[in-house]
C-alpha cells in the first residue's frame, strides 16, 4: 500500500498563502481539508506511525488533552499540508439529543450519531432564558496545545461553525423552520446570543501566532437551494459571517468559508464575495457546480480550495479517478488562487487507498 507520509515535509503556509492570493505561480499543489473524521485519523496513524490514537470525546463539554493535539499536527504535517484545523469546544454546552443508528460505512465504528432533526435544545423563549448562556465559553486551550507541536513553517486554521449549529442543535431543522414565521424574534435573538459566542471564540485566539486563518464551516444550501430564504440568510447569518471576516482581516489573517449547497441562482455567493469579504470558498459538489466551474466563474475574486466530488472520489474506479483528478489539478493550478482536496471532508465513509490517491495525484503534479 502507498506510504502517505512524507519522511521530510517541509511546510510554508506563507508560500501557501502567496499561491491561493495569485501572488506566486505554484510550483507545488498546496493542500487544505476543512477536516478529517477521526476514524481516518486514527487507521492513518495507527498503521503508518505505529501509534495508538488518542480518541477524542465527541461530547461538547470535553476538550481533547495536548496528546490528541500532537497527534493531529504530527499528521497533517508528514501527510504534507501547511495549515492544520483545530475545532472549537465549549465549557457547560448542553449536549444535544441525536438519533443513533448503524454506521454502514464499514470502517469499525459500529454506530453513528445523527443529529435529531424535529427539535432543538431551544423551542421557547423559556428555553432560551434558561439556557446557560452566561456559562458557555470558548475554549482557547487546543490552540495552545496544538501550537506546542507546530514544526516551523506550519499554522493552524481555526475552526466552528455559526448558522450550522443553530440550524442543528439550537433550534433544530424543523424548529427554525417554523419559527422564522411563528417566532422571528426569538429566531434573532438565538442568533445574536450564538454570535457573540463565535465571535468570543475567534477574537480569543486569532492574535495567536500560530494561527493564520479563520476557516468557518457553515453548510447554507442543498441541491437545489439554500437552506432557508436568501432574505433570512441575509437578515440573521451574513452580518455575522462579515465580523468574523473583519475580525480576522483586522488581525492581518485571512477568512476562509466551507459551504455547501446551491449558494448562485439567489446571489448569495456574490453577497459572500463582495459583502462579507471572504478570501477562499471550500465546498463543491459537481451536480451543483464543480470546482474548475467555480474557479472559472469566481475565480479572479477569491481563492477556490478542494472540489474532489465525494461521491467520485468513493465511487470511481480507481484509474478514472487519477483521471478525474488531474484534470481538477491541470485547469485550477495554473495561476494559483487554488488550493487542493476533497469536495468536503475526508470523510468516514472514504476509502484510504481512494484518499491516498488524491495524495498522490497532487504529489505528481508538475506546472
């Protein structure tokens, strides 16, 4: 099997950040994943590094110990990326109710949690006082801890989510979709109090050397649409989305944004583009728009990063997804303002061999 480690990375986020800014024709492909499932984490680590790993409670009150941290750099640093993501965790979050259900990725895990959609800890404005708001705080020491093992040349992105969680866990699918007309009120006051926490997190650590960009996570669309009204998304997400851009912009760093969904037909990604001022857009599935569309499109505005189709990348055979590859590597790295991976994240239901030839391809690559 194909060894996805390199004996002697040598990491240069500023050299990554001159290619995604157009300011230097790439002579090597820079590398970014939004995130990683930790069951993938741990069979790369296990079986190439001969370590035990350190899993990571998935509860929101836990916060990883600096062990985990270290084996995390350690591993996007020899899989060969420049920047590696660290999550935010919250002090006295409520856990959220999920749905269990059998993982049929055939990885190990034999269950998976599935956020519960028909509610969310909030249906009231009695929830929303009782609610520990007061108490719930971000948590700045997996920075600090993933910073100690950092090898010269290498930065972290730091990492949450804003609309996502509240659509989640919050007020839940279902709750937010009735309140937006029964309650809108309680619905932007949800917003608000969830803000000033993101907010909170990000202005904790962004001064810190060791991170050189905010890469915010916030799936706002489907096929076909975004996930709740253009107008909605315009009213309670996006002036929230432009602080954390400013925050970051303001500190010298930059604000990359993963999305997913169809963001085009109501100009939602043109508001992100000029309004919210993000530097790079991270989330394409090809049956919506494919990365080499984007990048030809919204190309010369912002950076474009991943773009491999999950679906192609596990259903493929493997020589027309080398196939599939290169021809995502041959049209957007010329010119820079790209960089590569997955369409989402290495997910648990990816394949190591399919993973390693993304690897591999973007090793190979030559301007």
């Amino acid at each position: 099997m194909f060894n996805p480690f390199l004996e002697n990375p040598r990491p240069d986020f500023d050299e990554f950040t001159a290619i995604i800014q157009g300011r230097t024709e790439p002579k090597r492909v820079p590398l970014i994943e939004l995130s990683m499932d930790e069951i993938v984490m741990k069979q790369i680590t296990e079986h190439f590094l001969g370590e035990t790993w350190i899993d990571w409670c998935r509860g929101f009150e836990y916060t990883p110990g600096e062990s985990y941290f270290r084996q995390v750099v350690r591993l996007y640093h020899h899989l060969g990326y420049d920047c590696a993501p660290v999550w935010a965790t919250w002090e006295a979050h409520p856990r959220p109710d999920y749905r269990v259900g059998i993982d049929t990725a055939g990885n190990g895990d034999s269950q998976r949690a599935w956020t519960e959609e028909s509610s969310g800890l909030i249906a009231s404005w009695a929830d929303f006082e009782r609610f520990p708001w007061g108490k719930l705080q971000p948590d700045p020491r997996p920075v600090e801890f993933a910073a100690k093992y950092l090898p010269a040349g290498m930065k972290l992105t730091a990492n949450t989510t804003f609309f996502e969680h509240v659509f989640e866990h919050l007020l839940g699918v279902e709750g937010l979709s009735y309140m937006l007309y029964d309650e809108p009120d309680l619905v932007e006051a949800v917003f608000e109090s969830w803000g000033q926490k993101v907010y909170g997190y990000y202005r904790a650590v962004i001064d810190h050397d060791a991170v050189g960009a905010i890469f915010h996570a916030d799936d706002m669309g489907f096929k076909t649409s975004t996930l709740i009204s253009p107008d909605a998304l315009r009213r309670y997400v996006l002036p929230w989305l432009k602080k954390f851009a400013a925050l970051a912009h303001d500190h010298g760093k930059a604000f990359y944004l993963h999305t997913d969904g169809n963001l085009y037909r109501q100009g939602i990604m043109d508001d992100l583009i000029d309004d919210v001022k993000i530097d790079g857009k991270h989330g394409f599935e090809d049956t919506i728009m494919s990365v080499t569309d984007f990048r030809q499109t919204y190309g010369e505005r912002i950076a474009t990063f991943g773009g491999v189709d999950m679906d192609r990348l596990v259903e493929s055979d493997k020589q027309n997804l080398r196939e599939y590859v290169r021809a995502i590597l041959d049209a957007n790295m010329p010119g820079g303002c790209y960089a590569f991976g997955t369409g989402n994240t290495v997910a648990n239901y990816v394949p190591l061999d399919r993973y390693f030839i993304l690897l591999q391809e973007g090793r190979r690559w030559q301007p």
